[in-house]
C-alpha cells in the first residue's frame, strides 16, 4: 500500500520559528486515581509551543490528549493530580507563570484573557438559561469588560465572524440553535477577551461533515484575523492536516514525536505516527483503499508495558525497546523534529514501513471473525 495522503496538502509551516515560546511543558505527568491505584494518563510531556503556533495533539482514544489539556487549564477531575512537572506560561508583557502553581484567583484573572479553552459540541460550555446575549455580558464584565455597549459590539462581531446571524443568535438561547451554531458561538465566545492562547478538544466532533468542514474554515480565518496560538485536541488526522502547523503524536500518555505538520505526514519517524497516518481516508475520488488500523490495543495504563510502551505492538521493536524507553531527542540536522524511537532511522529508511503499521479492515474483520 502507498502512503495515504489527508484530504488536503499540509503546507509547511516555518512561520513561527523564532516566534518566543509562550508555553514551556516541562516533564508533566498527570495521574487518575482509581480503585486499583494511580493510574498514569500523562507520562513526562515536555514541549514548547511558541506564539502564533497551531499545535494538534493527537493519539488514538486515551492516549492522554485531553487530560493534557484539561491539566494545562485547571479544569481535571478531583480525582486527578498532577503528580510532576511545570507549565511556564509567557503572558503578552514577558511576565511568566507556573500553570500547575498558580493561586486559584490568579488563575480566574487569567482565565478568558489569556487563555481559553472550547470543548467537543455535545460538551457545549454555554448555560442553557441564560440567553447568548447574558453569556456573553456575564463573561465579558467578570474579565473586566465594563460597557455593555462594548460587549455587545464586540460579540457582534464575533459572531458575524464565525459566520452566524449576529443579532437573532445574540438573542437566543442555546437551545434554540443546532450544535454547529453553538460550537461557533462557544468560538466566538473563547475569543472574547483576546486570549493569546486557545485550547479546542475535539472542536468537530458530534457535528456533521459539513457543519465540521464550515467549523475548520472559521477556525483558520480567525487565527488569520487574530494570530491567536492554539492546541487543538484530535483523533482526526485530516483536521490537523488542515489546522495545525506542528503536530504532537501521543501514545499511552506519552509525547512520541513532535515536529511540523508536513513532516509528520511526509516524514514520520516513528512507527505509532505512521501507523496513525495509515487510518487517514485517502483523497475522495482517487482509488479506494480500505481504512487500516493499527494492530493490537491500546494499553492498560494501569499496566504499562516496559521500555518504549508501543513495543507490544511495533514490528520493528527489539530487545533495548522492551528494556529503554526512549527519550524524545532531537533528529540530527532538523530544528524542531523530536522523535522518542531506538529505531527511527531503519523505520524511515524501510520502503515497507508503511506496509509494516497496517493491518486492512478485511483482515481485521477476518482476524475478529
Ligand atoms: P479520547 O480521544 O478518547 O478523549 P484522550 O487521548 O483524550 O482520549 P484521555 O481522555 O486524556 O485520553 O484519557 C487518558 C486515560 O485517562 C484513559 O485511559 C482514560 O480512560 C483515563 N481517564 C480519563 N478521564 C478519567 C477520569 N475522570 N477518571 C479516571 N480515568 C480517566
Ligand atoms: Fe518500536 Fe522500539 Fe521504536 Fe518503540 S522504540 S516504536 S518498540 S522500534
């Protein structure tokens, strides 16, 4: 089989290169407590994401995308904690702060305009009593919006921006639109209080094609307007094909590479990302090519397997990938390819890597029976 290609052409992104790092991940591990022990969600995350960046996480379900997220903006379960690391966040005047340590009223202060978060639509933020209009106001005079004129303005806009009817949707309540609208009232509410940095878990997902295909065009024309920098969480490759200009892949809560968008779709490193990259649909209206999956499951996190925790599942492990796990290095002669694999360089240099990390649904089926 030939390397799939998303739906559209990741371009590559070198903008933001020497843009300052405004969020530095350092060695976060992130634990759920349960009835059989702490169980580890997030595993040592260390990454950078610089100012104006778009940086997708993305991994198979409960590889730790959204336990990242949520650790990064206080908002984990109590039955979480986060049992190491810091995240330095840079605000817009250079001063720094410690997500994991700052106090409960810094952090509120914070919340909204430096910083937001949009959820899965099914998941929708917006209180279904209160009408867009006093969602909008409420949130815009706890941050320090005094006029309502303003905010109203302000909103407005916004939400001409993402493309809705302002002055009928700043009228209503959430129940009265379709989740594709409230998803982009949630947008444009995130953008409020200028925020310098926007995490989105799963933005699309629960809406349909369409209404996600109209989603991921407001997104990319707010941050041209904006500039704002952005995580967004997914397990759809085609929207980080499309979205992000540096994609994190991550594996049993772990960051197992992490490098520009066309890197990671042209040259992945590691075999998880290239097993990931075999489940993308191929461009509608060429050949069909059955939907691959990578073979074996996802692990126990209760249960990690030693060393490099994909070993269960990759062709290419080997005794040192049972014992080492593999720290994230950078690959010889790139700026910013991380990579966390005893054997990148035989998985880059095997034609058949991409025959290696597929399993087709034929024979998935088959093998279920
Ligand atoms: P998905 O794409 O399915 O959302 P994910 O990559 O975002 O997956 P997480 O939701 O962060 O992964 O989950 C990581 C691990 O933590 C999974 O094993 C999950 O079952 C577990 N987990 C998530 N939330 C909780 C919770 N509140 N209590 C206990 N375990 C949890
Ligand atoms: Fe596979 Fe070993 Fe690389 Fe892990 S370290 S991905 S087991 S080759």
């Amino acid at each position: 089989m030939v390397q799939q290609q998303p739906a559209t052409q990741p371009e590559d992104s070198t903008r933001n290169e020497n843009a300052p790092v405004i969020l530095s991940i350092e060695n976060m591990s992130v634990e759920y407590k349960t009835p059989s022990g702490w169980m580890q969600a997030v595993r040592n995350v260390t990454m950078d994401i610089r100012a104006g960046d778009a940086v997708a996480l993305i991994g198979e379900s409960g590889s730790g995308k959204s336990t990242l997220g949520f650790a990064l903006l206080r908002m984990l379960p109590r039955t979480a904690r986060i049992s190491s690391g810091t995240a330095i966040y840079r605000d817009r005047n250079g001063k720094t702060y410690d997500l994991t340590e700052i106090d409960d009223k810094t952090f509120r202060r914070m919340r909204w305009r430096e910083f937001s978060m949009v959820f899965q639509a099914a998941q929708n933020s917006l209180n279904p009593v209160l009408k867009v209009s006093d969602t909008f106001l409420e949130t815009g005079r706890a941050h320090g919006m005094r006029s309502r004129h303003e905010i109203r303005q302000k909103a407005l806009k916004l939400l001409q921006m993402v493309q809705l009817d302002p002055d009928r949707v700043y009228n209503s309540f959430p129940h009265e639109l379709s989740g594709g609208m409230r998803q982009r009232v949630s947008i444009a509410l995130a953008l409020l209080l200028d925020p310098q940095l926007i995490i989105l878990d799963e933005p699309t997902t629960a809406l349909d094609i369409i209404t996600q295909r109209a989603i991921i065009d407001v997104v990319k024309n707010l941050r041209d307007e904006f500039d704002f920098t952005m995580i967004f969480i997914s397990h759809d490759l085609s929207l980080a094909a499309e979205l992000a200009d540096r994609v994190a892949t991550m594996y049993a809560g772990e960051v197992v590479e992490y490098c520009n968008v066309r890197e990671t779709f042209y040259n992945p490193h590691h075999p998880y990302t290239v097993g990931l990259l075999n489940a993308v649909p191929p461009i509608a209206g060429t050949d069909f090519t059955p939907l691959t999956a990578i073979p074996g499951a996802t692990p126990n996190l209760l249960h990690i397997p030693s060393g490099c925790a994909f070993h269960p599942r990759c062709p290419y492990a080997t005794d040192i990938c049972v014992q080492e796990d593999p720290p994230l290095v950078l690959l010889e002669g790139t700026r910013n390819h991380l990579v966390a694999c005893h054997h990148h360089d035989e998985v880059t240099k095997d034609p058949e890597v991409w025959e290696k990390m597929e399993v087709t649904a034929e024979a998935q089926t088959q093998a279920i029976g």
